[in-house]
C-alpha cells in the first residue's frame, strides 16, 4: 500500500481487513465503510497533500455523497499546524496526533483484584460498547455514536472470529473497566486500537496491564516485527507507553467537520 504515513497506512490497512472499501485516486485514497456508514474516520478521505479548502470539500462531497460529516486525512508526515491553518479558519477541527512504534513490549503484572483477557462472550462486547458510550466526547451526539459503535462492535467480532487480532479489557468484579484491540495490518506490523479506561478508574494502570497482555498475546499468535499504536500528543498517555517501550515515529494529522 503506497501510503506514506505509517499511522494511516495501518488506519487504513486494518479499515479494509475490517471490509471497507478502499481506492486509489489521482492525488488521494477513498475510504468508504458501507457496513457503517456513521463511522467518520471509516468513510474519509486521505490526501496526497493538504490541497484548497473548497477544493476539498468538494471532492469528499463529490466522492462519498451520502455522508453528513465531513473526514479529510492528509497523507504528508512533515505537514505543520499551520499549513492547516486554511482549514481550521473554514470551521475544521484540526486534529494532530503523535504515531509510536516499538519491537518489543514490557510485560506487566495486573493488580490485584483485576482480570486481564480477552473477550469471549456477548455480555463482554456489550460491555464494551457500554465502555465506549461512557467514555464519549460530548461534541458527538449520544444515539448516532450508539448506531456507530455497535456496528463497529461486530466489525471488531468479526475480526478476532477470523484470527486477525484480539481484544482484551480489564475487568473488576465482572465489570469491565479498561479496553483495547490489536489487529494484524499485514507487512509485519500489529495495530493497537480503542484504548479506553472507564473516567471513574483512570491512573490506575488497567491500560498498562491490558497493553501488555495484547503484547503477549500477540508474540505467540501474531509475531509482529512491529507493534503501533497512536496517541493524542497532549495526553498523559503518551509517557505510558513510552515505558512499555515505544518511540515516537511522526505526526498524523486529520480534518473534520461534525454533522450540523
């Protein structure tokens, strides 16, 4: 895949192992996810480069009509906050995120009293779902993203049901209290992916403990030369997984416009 950004080129590998359709255009790929069609970063567009604004927004329109949002990835790692600039001031959210790569992941003890593994029955996706719904930004209305997590639910299922990767959450008496997923993209690497804690049980380590068992996991099933994983630059998160043993790689950026 002739994707320069390794933080889209796994986006987009694990989007279409997961069976969204991607194509290659002059200057750009189109993503585009009929099996959840409210999923914004699952139906976008990845730029060759950031490109005029109004330009912009009319090929995504042109190119995935039926979508309320608007999802536009640029594909250009030495790209700055202020080539970005034209968008922001168009009403974009301009969103920079730090990708990190390791070989190896160290291997953490869970605390005592929590659970480690991997999902095996219904009530655990739909806990998962719950996870997902009770760790929602308020900028995203409650019944749509219900829509789009529970179909992003069985995608997931689908996945792990076929070998492709795992997911695994922490849980405390039965409830679970930590999540995350990690899919074999191809070319060696292995993509981490909703890494969730629920608010009432941050700072605790439960996203350590269950990182590390997906690592574990994935050394005996998976063999990846490669784990990845992306994060929000500002968040404490990234410290974390710089001690399980990642290193910053680039920066990938995204546009997007909310459904009015």
């Amino acid at each position: 895949m002739l994707i320069r950004s390794l933080g889209f080129r796994t986006d987009v590998a694990l989007l279409e192992r997961g069976g969204s359709h991607v194509v290659r255009r002059e200057g750009y790929w189109r993503i585009a996810s009929p099996h959840n069609p409210t999923h914004y970063w699952g139906n976008f567009l990845l730029l060759d480069e950031p490109g005029d604004v109004v330009q912009s927004e009319a090929l995504f329109h042109r190119e995935l009509p039926h979508a309320l949002h608007v999802a536009i990835g640029i594909d250009a790692t030495e790209v700055v906050d202020d080539d970005l600039r034209p968008f922001r001031d168009a009403g974009f959210e301009v969103s920079g995120a730090t990708v990190l790569v390791a070989t190896a992941l160290a291997v953490v003890e869970a605390p005592r009293g929590v659970v480690v593994r991997a999902f095996n029955s219904p009530d655990d996706w739909q806990q998962s779902v719950a996870l997902s719904m009770a760790t929602r930004e308020e900028k995203y209305e409650a019944d749509g993203f219900l829509v789009y997590l529970r179909a992003k639910a069985l995608t997931q299922q689908r996945l792990c049901a076929a070998g492709h990767g795992a997911w695994c959450g922490a849980f405390i008496d039965g409830a679970l209290v930590a999540q995350m997923g990690l899919v074999d993209c191809g070319e060696g690497r292995a993509r981490f992916q909703t890494v969730e804690t629920h608010p009432e049980y941050r700072r605790r380590g439960l996203a350590t403990v269950t990182l590390s068992a997906l690592g574990t996991y994935a050394r005996r099933e998976l063999q990846p030369q490669q784990f990845v994983i992306v994060a929000d630059p500002a968040y404490f998160a990234i410290d974390l997984y710089r001690s399980l043993g990642f290193e910053v790689r680039e920066n990938q950026w995204q546009l997007q416009r909310l459904p009015a």
